[in-house]
C-alpha cells in the first residue's frame, strides 16, 4: 500500500520534530557547530527553528560562527537570533 501524501507529510514532519528535539542541545552544538559547513548548520537551524526551536537554532548559528573567519563566511558577524529570525522559511 502506497501512502498519500498527507499521510508522507505527516510522516516526515514527525520525523523532523524528533530530529529537532534531539539536536536542541547546546552540547551536541557546542561539540559539532564548528565542524559543519555553512549550509550545513542552516539547513540544521531551518529544521530546528521550523519546528519551534528557534532558540536552539541560533545557538547552533553562534557555534558555528566561532569557526567563521573568512569574510565570504556567512555567519561573520551576524547577530544569531536575528539571522534565525529573518532567513528562515516561515
């Protein structure tokens, strides 16, 4: 039996709030943030702040701004709440 689509969407977005759950520790971020690429942490942070953890998201975006050096870098210097706030889908 094939699922509907409703029922995908239903699927995947519960799958999305226990990854959120999961990664909204400051540990697991202080531990990882650093070593994730720049599109990686955001599409981390998009997951976490779409399902509600939006302060979580900003401290996996200040985390990973520790490792940001370079001026093409694209979380130099950003102010992390309000990064999470204005780029996010919703």
């Amino acid at each position: 039996m094939t699922a509907t689509a409703n029922e995908r969407l239903a699927a995947v977005t519960a799958a999305a709030v226990v990854f959120a759950d999961v990664f909204d520790s400051g540990d697991i971020a202080a531990s990882v943030a650093t070593s994730l690429t720049c599109t990686e942490v955001d599409a981390l942070a998009a997951v976490l702040a779409e399902t509600g953890h939006r302060d979580a998201a900003a401290q996996w975006i200040e985390y990973h701004a520790a490792s940001d050096d370079e001026e093409v870098d694209t979380h130099q210097n950003v102010d992390p709440d309000e990064y999470v706030a204005t780029w996010l889908i919703s």
